[in-house]
C-alpha cells in the first residue's frame, strides 16, 4: 500500500490533517484503531466557543450546550459565578469526530477503522509503517511523509524516536462519569477548587442536558495513589447529586506542554495531544490538537509539492506556524500550571474571594483580558503577588 501520507490515529488532529492533505489532490491513509472516530468517548467536550467557531462552522447536533456562565467554588465553599456569554460548548465529542473524519473522506482520504500503526522503518527517513488491521492482518503501509497524531500515549511517534515520554510529574490522570437524573443549569459550567475534591487540579460539572451532565476531576498522576480520583469523585457525587445515575465512564492522561522539541522528526510530523499541544491549566486540547492538524496538513502539502527542497525546511512551517500562532499562549498555561501546582486551599478561598470583589461591580467578564484580571487579582490581594515571580 502506498499513499503520499500516512496519518496515525481519526481524532481532531489527525482528521483534520488528513483534511487538508486530501484536499491538495494527495493520497492519504487515515488509520484509527478503534471501530468508529470519536469513540469510546474520552472527554469532557467543553471548548472554548469564539475560538472553535473561528476555526469552523459548527452543525447544530455536534453542540449539546452552550454555556454563558461559569462558577468556582472555593475550598472553604465561597462561590462565585461570572456572566461569559458564549464563553464555551459542550459538545457532542462523538459526533464531532465523526463529522470530521467524514470531512476527510470526503475530501479523499481513505479512512481505514480498527487498523493501528505500529512502528515507522527507513533509513535517513522514514519509509514505511508496520500496521495492524483487525479484518487484514499485519501489514505495511510505504508514503513520503507520516503523521502521528495519536493522542496522548503516541506510542508511533516515540518509537520512532520522538522524545514526548511523560512521566507522572507532567500529567493530569482524568476521571469523568456521564451523570443522568440529575438537575442542572444547561447554560452554567461549574468548577471545584480544593485538596478535598481534587487535589492538586479540579472538578468540573459540564451540563449535556438539564438532567444530564459530564462531571469529572483530575489528579496529578504522582498523587493517584494516595488521592485515587474514582473515590475523590464518587464522594463529591454522593453528596451533590444523590439521585444521579451513572451512565458512562471516561478516564485518561492529559500532559503538558512541552516547547518545541516534539513536533517532527525526519518526514515525521506530530500533531495534537501526541505533540503535547495542549492547554497545561486546564487540560484542554480540542482547539489545539484542531489547529496543529491544520497546521501540520499545510506543512505536509507544501512538502508533496515539492516546494520544500529539504526536510528540515518542513519546520519554517510546521511546528512554526502553529507556535507562532499559539506557543506563546501553551508557554504561559505552562506557566501557570506550575503556579497551580503550588497553590493550597487557602490559596484558592483567598482567589475566589479576590475574584468576587473584582467582579462585584461587573456584569461580565466579555472584553477582559487575561492579565487585566490577573492584575486586578493581585490589586485586590496583595500577597498573591508572591506567585507572580512563577510565571518566569
Ligand atoms: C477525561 C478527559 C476529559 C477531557 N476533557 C476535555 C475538555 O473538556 N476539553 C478539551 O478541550 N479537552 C479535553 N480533554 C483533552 C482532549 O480530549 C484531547 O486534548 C484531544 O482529544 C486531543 O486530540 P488528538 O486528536 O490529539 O487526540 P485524540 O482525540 O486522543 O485522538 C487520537 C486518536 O488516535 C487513535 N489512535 C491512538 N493510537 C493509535 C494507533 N497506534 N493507530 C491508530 N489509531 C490510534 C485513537 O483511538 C484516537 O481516535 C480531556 C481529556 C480527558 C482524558
């Protein structure tokens, strides 16, 4: 079997990678390893929605809801809730996948289902791909350039000598239930802070329906053992949402950013989760994993065409474009991560406290930046001053 390019693994990056090559007129295998893109559903489907709805035209039955609230609670229980209008989706994850491998394919992509790749040969660049198909067997897949864009284990673009191993210190471990018979606001997304509910990281509630929502949390890997999340999380449903039903299951890593090191080797590009292209604070990866596809597809076109005359000059436009466009923001969610990490519950009362007197006199966070909270924050709370110098 031979293609132009190979891509490994139907998730956001890897569909929309196929996406863009396809459309140039080249050949592309898209190879997923499970039966349908987009399942066993692995996600708490919240993306932010003025960024996805600038990348896409979003059908309505990929949405389940469409959030304009947001609300911390705080160790010691002091709440807060910001008016965001359109601040995000929750989507329909499966659906969403699903709608994007079937873009690739209708772009021309083969798509081929319940096949893994396995490990990339060659000699000064990669030549083939050993596969695993469920209905043909072992195999190989030849093409001139290869993309792994499968998800956080990326076990084809380490094997091929990809240095993104994680270890525990740079991972979240995320446990999530599908929660039914259950009351909430399908507009609001809540947030829980604190060493009780999920030490080191937090717990969310997004809303599906208003009987319905995905409520999970995440861990810091090193401190699984003594904090297990599937207790951690049982507990807090218990007592919120006694008469919840637990309809699904979710679990797995999210890692850190790691800079640039681990987006190409040789004919090689890595794409989305596989590139550590994720948002370090909150563990979000659905814009990103979109755009480096995108990103990493472009690249790949340039370099069928010919208009690259070494490999190497792949970088000038993969990784570059897409850190241009957002390695400075993964950078400063890095950074802020390692402030998180250092923050007690005392810490957290005292921010959601400074975050309450900050917007007691605004209606809505809509044309706020960032910083201009954060220094807000620390106007109104001196001492937190002291984590600042963390985020160098
Ligand atoms: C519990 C949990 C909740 C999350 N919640 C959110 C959230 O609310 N919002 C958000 O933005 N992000 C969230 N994330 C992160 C988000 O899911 C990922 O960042 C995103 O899916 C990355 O997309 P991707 O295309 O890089 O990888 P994936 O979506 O993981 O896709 C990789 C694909 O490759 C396939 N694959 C893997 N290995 C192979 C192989 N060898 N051969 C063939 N196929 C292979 C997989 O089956 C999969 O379909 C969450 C993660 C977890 C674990």
């Amino acid at each position: 079997m031979r293609y132009d390019a190979v891509v490994v693994g139907a998730g956001p990056a890897g569909s929309s990678t196929a996406t863009e090559i396809a459309r140039a007129g080249f050949t592309v295998a898209l190879l997923e390893k499970h039966s349908q893109p987009g399942l066993p559903l692995c996600c708490g489907e919240a993306v932010s929605k003025g960024a996805l709805d600038r990348l896409m035209e979003l059908k309505p039955e990929l949405i389940s809801c469409t959030i304009d609230r947001i609300k911390v609670v705080s160790p010691g229980g002091m709440e807060i809730t910001v008016y965001h209008p359109g601040a995000g989706y929750i989507l329909n994850r499966p659906r969403f996948d699903f709608e994007l491998a079937r873009q690739a394919v209708a772009a021309g992509a083969e798509l081929m289902i319940e096949t893994i790749g396995l490990h990339l040969s060659g000699e000064t660049s990669f030549e083939s791909l050993a596969i695993e198909s469920r209905k043909e067997g072992p195999g190989k897949f030849e093409a001139r350039l290869f993309i792994a864009a499968d998800g956080v284990e990326s076990k084809v673009a380490r094997l091929a000598g990809i240095p993104n191993l994680v270890n525990a210190q740079e991972t979240e471990s995320l446990l999530q239930y599908r929660l039914k018979n259950i009351e909430v606001d399908p507009a609001l997304a809540e947030f829980h802070l604190g060493r009780n509910v999920a030490p080191s990281s937090y717990l969310w509630i997004f809303p599906k329906l208003d009987s319905e929502a995905n409520v999970g949390l995440g861990v810091s890997s090193r401190l699984t053992l003594r904090f297990p999340p599937e207790q951690l999380l049982l507990e807090f449903i218990r007592k919120r949402f006694p008469r919840g039903i637990i309809a699904g299951k979710a679990c797995g890593l999210v890692p850190r950013y790691q800079g640039e090191k681990v987006f190409r080797l040789k004919n090689l590009l890595v794409a989305g989760d596989a590139a550590r292209a994720d948002d370090s604070l909150s563990g979000a990866g659905i814009l990103y994993a979109l755009l480096s596809g995108k990103h990493a597809g472009m690249a790949a076109v340039a370099f069928l065409r010919g208009d690259l005359s070494r490999v190497e000059d792949l970088d000038e436009l993969y990784p570059k474009r897409f850190l241009d466009e957002k390695g400075e923001e993964m950078a400063l969610y890095r950074r802020l991560r390692n402030i998180y990490d250092r923050l007690s519950d005392d810490d957290f009362d005292e921010i959601v406290a400074a975050l309450s007197q900050f917007f007691a006199d605004r209606d809505s966070v809509t044309g706020l930046k960032p910083g201009q909270i954060l220094a807000g924050l620390i106007r109104t709370r001196p001492k937190l001053l002291k984590y600042v110098r963390h985020l160098w």
